[in-house]
C-alpha cells in the first residue's frame, strides 16, 4: 500500500516535469508540503523524491531542497578536444578585445561575463566590513601591508583549506590582486623565455596571453567537459614541459571537474619528474554537490603544487584580492610581488579578511550554490528548447560558466556579430585556443539572476544560431 | 637711516641664528610680528629678511613664511658617484631583506622608511572620500573597473599636468598598482632578457631588482647628489642601452634634480636614437621651491617618454594607486596591465580620483611641503651637529629623503647593525647600487613629525658612528 502511494506521487510530478508545469531549475514543493497537499507521511514523501532523483528528474541541494533538472534527451555533451599536441602562439587579441569592448555596457545581456552580476553578491554586508576596515587599521588603510599579505586575510584562506585537509597556515599564503596575478607570479618565478607550459583545451584565454607574452609555448591538453583533462595525455607530453597550468575544479570556460583520481595521478607524474603545478582554484568553493571537490594541492606531497584563488568569483571582482600557496617556491613568488608591486592594497583585503572572520563567507555561498545551480539547470533547458537540435552542453557542477557545441557549419565568431547588434554579449569559442578550434563553440555565463527576460534572450540567441544553418 | 635700521635688524637675527637661538628649521617670526616688535614699516622688515636669505641664512615658503636655513660651513655636498660603466648583477638581497624587516616595527624610529609617516597623511579627508566613493559606485567598488583605469582619476591625473604643460588627456593615462608597478610594466613591455638599461647611481633599490629579476643589464649612471645623471655620461653609453629610467625630480635616494637643460638634452639625445624613457616622477609634487620642477616628459615630442607617478608618497601608500603616461606605447602598457593584474582595485582609485577632483590635493601638498622642507633643513642642522667631522649631505629641494656620506672608515652595513640595537633604522648605502660602493653613505628619511626625540635620535645615530672611527 505505502509502495503504491510513493510511486503515485512520483509519477504524477514526473508528468508535470515532462510536460513543462514545473520546470528545469523551479524548486521542487518542500517535503512538508507534499506531506500536508497529499496527506501522506513525510517518509512517503522522502522516498517520492528519491524516485525522482533516482530517474534523473530532480536533484536535490543541501540545506535548500530539492530541484527539476530534467534534461531533454536528445541534449548530449560535447566532444573531447583533440588539439594538437604540439606548441603554439598564434594570436586572437582582435576577436578577444572585440568581446572586452562591450563588457562595460549593461545594456547588453552579457552571457560572456567572467564574473557573476552585482545582484549575487553580498554588497551591503561588504560595506560594512569595508567601514570597519577603515575605522579598525591604523591609518585607516593607508598603510603598506607586509609585502606577502594580510595576516589576518592569510589565516582566513587557510582555515578555509580545512574543508579539504589543506592544513595550511598563514604562513603558507601570498595574498595577489587577484587569481591571474598569482599566476602571473608563478609564471615569472618558475619559468623562461623559450620554456614549454602545458594547459587544457579550452583554456581561459588569459592564460593563453600572458603565456604567450612571457615568451613561452602553450601546449593544449585534450580535456573532457566533464572530467577535464586526460592524465595520460599529460604524460605524453611531460619530458617536454617546466610547468603545468590547470583550473582543476570547474574549470572555466567548460565546467570540467577533474575526479580524485586523476588529480592524484597527475599530482604524482608531475612530482616524479619536479614539474610544478599552478592550479587555479577559483570556482572550487561554488560547487553544486555535497562537498567542496578538492584541489591538486590536497595530493601535494613534495610543495611542488601552487594552489591559487580569489574571492572575483565570489565576493568582489573589484577589490583584486586573490591568493597562492606556493609550496616551495614561496620565497620565489614573495620576490615576485616585492619587485613588481611591493604590496597589495591594504584595505580591500582586511575587508575581505573581516568578512570571512565572521563566517559571512559560507552563507554566502550556500545561498550563492543555491542560485547558480538552479540557473545552470535553466540555461541547460532553454539551451534544449531553443538551440539548433544536436546541441551539446557540457554539465557543470560547480562555477558559472557553461560549454556548448553547436552544428559545425554555425561560427561563433559571426554568431556573436550578429548577437551583439541584438544586444546580446556571447564568448565565442574561438577565445579559447591558440588554435584554430572551438569555432562552432561557445562560453556561456549564467552567473546572472535568473528572470523571463534572461530567458527570452537565450531564445533570441537560439533563433539566431537557427538563422546560421 | 631706512638702510641702517634693516642691516641693524638683520645682523641681530642672524647673530641669534648663529649663536643657535633661532634653530634651522623654526619658523622665523612674521613680517608682521616684526613690524610690531620693532616697530618699523613693513618695508623694512622685508629687506631685513632679503638680507638674511641673501647670506643663506633663511629660506621663504611660498604662502607659509620664513624659516632658518644656516648651515655651518663644514657641511658640504658627497661627491658624483663614479660607478664603472660595465654592466652588472650581482647581489644585495640579504641587506634589503634585513632592513624590510624591521621596517613594521613602530618602537623603530625609521629613518629607513621610504614613505612619509601616517601623521602627515590627511587620512580623515580621505576616509570622507573612501565613504563616498563606497556610495556612489555601482556595486560599491565590488564591479571591474575599465582596464585603463578609473577614467575621472585619469582625467584629475591629466588636469594636475597642466602645473608643467603636460598637455594630457585621460586617455593618455594608464593607472597601475603604485609607481613601481608601472615601472614594471614598462620594463616588460620594452625589454627583452639580455637588454642592458641606464639607471642612476645610487638609484632606488627596487628598480635594480626589478631588472635583475627579468634578466636586464644595468648599467649605473655617475649622478651628481644636486643636479642628478650627467647627460654626457649617458651619452657615452646609448649605444649598448634598450631603455633608461630616471628618477629626474628629488631623486630616490639622492634628493638631486636634474635641470631643465639636463632635461631636455637627456631627452634630444634618447629620441634621436628612439630609445624610450622611463621617468619616474613620483616625487615631483613635492618640491620646496616655487614651481613644481618639470618632468623628463615635459620636452617629449615622440612619445618616448613613459612618464610614471603615484599617491603613494603623498597622500596613502598603501591603496596602491599609481599611473603610467606610456606616451606611444600605450597600447603595449594596457595589455601587459590586462594579462598580469586585470584591472585596478576599483574603490582606491575612486577615492583617490574624489580626492584630487575637490582640489583637496593641493591644499595638501602646501601643508606637506613646508613640513618636509623644515624637516630637510632640521636634518641637516641635526647632522652637521651630531655627526662625525666631514660628514657630507645633499641638499633635496623636495621629497624627503636625503643622502649622507660619511668618513671612508665608517662602513654604514656595521652601522645599521649597531644602531638597531638602540633602535634606530638607517639604509645603508650599499643597498642602491649593484656594485660594491656607497659603503660609507647612507639614506635618511625626513618624513616623520619633527620632535625633540627625532633630534635625539639623530643625536644618538652621530654618537655611534663616531664610535666606528
């Protein structure tokens, strides 16, 4: 009888699921009010959403609910790269600065945004740490800093490494203005002119720029859109390379979260060989699962990974305040800054050291997980709805960015043309590369609130893309 | 009888000046107050301090006053560095690392400092500006901000040229992360490892590790301590050098300023070979003459020169706002901006540009000037009387540093050792050259409130370098 009951439940909201009544991202009724609107137990009720979950149909967030992820079945995953393994340096900074140049107007609906929008993020909450700041540091901020980075700030990043055993301490941290300046510190310190660096493919195109300008070769790893790069692909290429990048957890711009295994397997190869790792762990901490992924750095034995990150993603693209752990190299990446900014600002960072100090950190991430996993199931639908048929996205579980692979006659580079003058901002693949791939591809941002108006405008772009077929 | 009374005057002021009543760096007493005092005509008091300034006895503020200025005659001026004109890069780091270290300690009195001591900061103003700012950004400063900068900070910037003909726009402006970090975008944009650049000699450490770090050549100017580089010794080595950077106005840690003959033949001579200047003119503003002297980049008619400055030894050090004017390398700055840092904290710049936009920046520079004029001048009293027989000062006519040389015996590493102990921090001489000279020469910061316990200080500081003969 009870069996019966749950079933019932669970294929009447299956039925509203297929038929659009409730909708990818919606939030699911609450456990109580099933259990009141239905007048079952509330263990009925629990084991109806375990079938829907079971088919697929929801997933459930912690300490939120549950949601509709039901995803059209003929909406597959794209491809695995397959660049070339040799070393590049060909040039997109035309197509690159052409995307940037619209950036500032909000006129224009910026799926290309590499940030989430304002209306994510704590400000109010931000304000009054900044104002604490300033009433609480002496000199109000005016101040150098000791040049490797507030004390405060470095015990705060490194408490929060215990979600993965990153048994840090404050002084194993480097605060930076932001994430790409500690790479660019890594860079500088390990690496030189002529050397060889390895990356995944698609990659953030500022890594590709700053390599490229520091004089090195990119080699472009083949990675998957969900399980990031093939470990055995990197140790093909290890007798060539002095130093690894990868954004090992939601890796922008696929969404690609690289599983314990091969983090612990490329760890290993890297150390046998004394090849330091830059990770870029700058969406680790908006993930959509249970628990925090770990970094690369969690399976450091030797100090040979450099474990970055930021709060851009998260808090306050506007304050430059990011961070590396540098293993090893401290010493190295401290003279790095020394020379080429002597400090970082003093004030935006004590903020940001204020806020994680009263645990507003973690909140806000719950709330800020809640919402971009929600949108990521949205874009995923209206992708399936609109989007030419043999779209492909990639499945983030964490971040804000996501991969799709559109008919190869579509070229994104003439799509976002054409989006632009319907004030509609997209990250053409091409970005992505230092070769000439990804051109049927594009970068998505959902990290923006969810509204009809976000979903008319993928419905525009869907019709746009059509147009190119 | 008119003359006669001004001379009478004159002689009893300066008898109480060389007798030591009137100290170097008081205040002498108003025209006014002498008028009543003595009760003569305003006239008269005038040519009385014409005639105590003709004989270098006194020194006028513009908009502030008189002040004593005598100088026993035994004080003279160090000699022209004679650094070889080879090209070096050996080391000085353990030195610099010891003397940063004890540089956040305040129980020190530093005189190492390399920044003007909070006391002298107008902090409350700007804490108005940063609240501000706070609540007139979109997203109060958590936004990106254009990679060029903050464009009413770069226009303030480009209005504040006007003082030398500057001639600028906003968009002639690239902000950067403090002035050492415009530098250094500069020195990556332009040269390749292996270049060789000119530099002063002694010249401020941090371009010297700067350019070791990136694999540069450096080659040290002979430097006169008044006039700064001699043109005919760059002259001799244009032909080896990709660049040259110049701290033209009140250099750091000379206090020399080059003469706008110097100026512009420096500049002749570099453009007739297109070799690019970088001017470092972060003290400009400081001067304690009537004018603020011109910059390098003022006979610029190429785009040559890229001329660089900062808030940092004005107005709040550590919000790390600083600016480049790359001239015709701009686009080259902008994107070495964009690939190493991305952009500039939003919320400093903006503070920094109310600042400036409510003229509050010139009120505070009047105030600052005569403060570190009467300091420089205490400073030089102070060493005169305290320090051991043929000691040799420069005469800054601005910022506030001046350099010291002492008897060929006396080794200022050993000093720093035993003057920390007392607390007492000097910087050693050896710390501004790549190559084994200044050993008996040291940098002393006048940028603290001037007390008694300075004098004793200083006092104290003469003791122990007597006791190294």
């Amino acid at each position: 009888m009870k069996e019966v009951l749950y079933q019932k439940i669970s294929a009447s909201l299956s039925e509203q699921i297929k038929n659009g009544t409730l909708k990818t991202g919606d939030k699911m009724p609450s456990l109580r009010t099933l259990h009141k609107e239905y007048g079952v137990s509330m263990n009925t009720a629990i084991q109806a959403y375990l079938e829907l979950e079971a088919n697929g149909l929801i997933v459930s967030r912690p300490q939120s609910g549950y949601y509709v992820s039901y995803k059209p079945a003929y909406l597959s995953v794209p491809s695995v790269s397959t660049p070339s393994n040799q070393a590049k340096s060909e040039s997109v900074e035309t197509l690159i600065s052409k995307v940037y140049s619209t950036l500032s107007n909000k006129d224009v609906t910026r799926f290309s945004l590499g940030v989430p929008e304002n209306e994510l993020l704590p400000i109010a909450k931000l304000n009054k740490e900044l104002v604490n700041a300033m009433r609480d540091l002496t000199g109000s901020g005016t101040e150098y800093e000791e040049i490797q980075g507030n004390r405060k700030l470095r015990r705060d990043i490194a408490r929060l490494t215990y979600t993965w055993n990153g048994n840090l301490s404050e002084d194993d941290i480097v605060t930076t203005a932001g994430a790409m300046n500690a790479i660019s510190f890594g860079l500088m310190a390990l690496t030189q002119k002529g050397d060889t660096i390895a990356v995944e493919s698609p990659v953030y195109f500022g890594i590709l720029q700053l390599a490229k300008s520091l004089g090195l070769k990119v080699i472009e790893l083949p990675t998957h859109p969900v399980a990031g790069i093939e470990p055995d692909a990197l140790k093909k290429v290890l007798s060539k390379i002095k130093a690894c990048i990868l954004v090992s957890n939601f890796n922008n711009p696929l969404g690609s979260c690289m599983p314990d295994e091969h983090k612990m397997e490329v760890v290993k190869m890297l150390s046998e060989r004394g090849i330091p790792l830059i990770e870029d762990d700058l969406y680790g901490d908006v993930y959509f699962g249970n628990s925090r992924p770990k970094p690369c750095k969690a399976f450091d034995e030797e100090g040979l990974v450099l474990w970055s990150g930021s709060v851009s993603k998260t808090l306050a693209p506007g304050y430059r305040v990011g961070w590396l752990a540098p293993g090893k190299f401290k010493d190295k990446i401290v003279h790095q800054k020394l020379i080429h900014t002597v400090s970082s600002t003093t004030i935006t960072q004590e903020t940001i050291a204020n806020f994680l100090e009263k645990g507003r950190y973690e909140h806000h991430l719950r709330k800020l997980r809640t919402e971009l996993h929600a949108n990521s199931l949205q874009f995923a639908r209206a992708v399936a709805e609109y989007f030419p048929e043999g779209s492909k996205i990639s499945q983030p579980q964490g971040g804000f960015m996501l991969w799709v692979e559109l008919d190869k006659r579509i070229d994104t580079t003439e799509l976002y043309d054409l989006a632009i003058r319907q004030k509609i901002s997209i990250a053409p693949g091409r970005m992505f590369s230092l070769q000439n791939q990804f051109t049927n591809c594009m970068r998505l941002s959902y990290g923006q609130r969810w509204s009809e108006q976000i979903d008319n405008k993928l419905k525009q772009l869907g019709r746009i893309a059509k147009g190119l077929l």
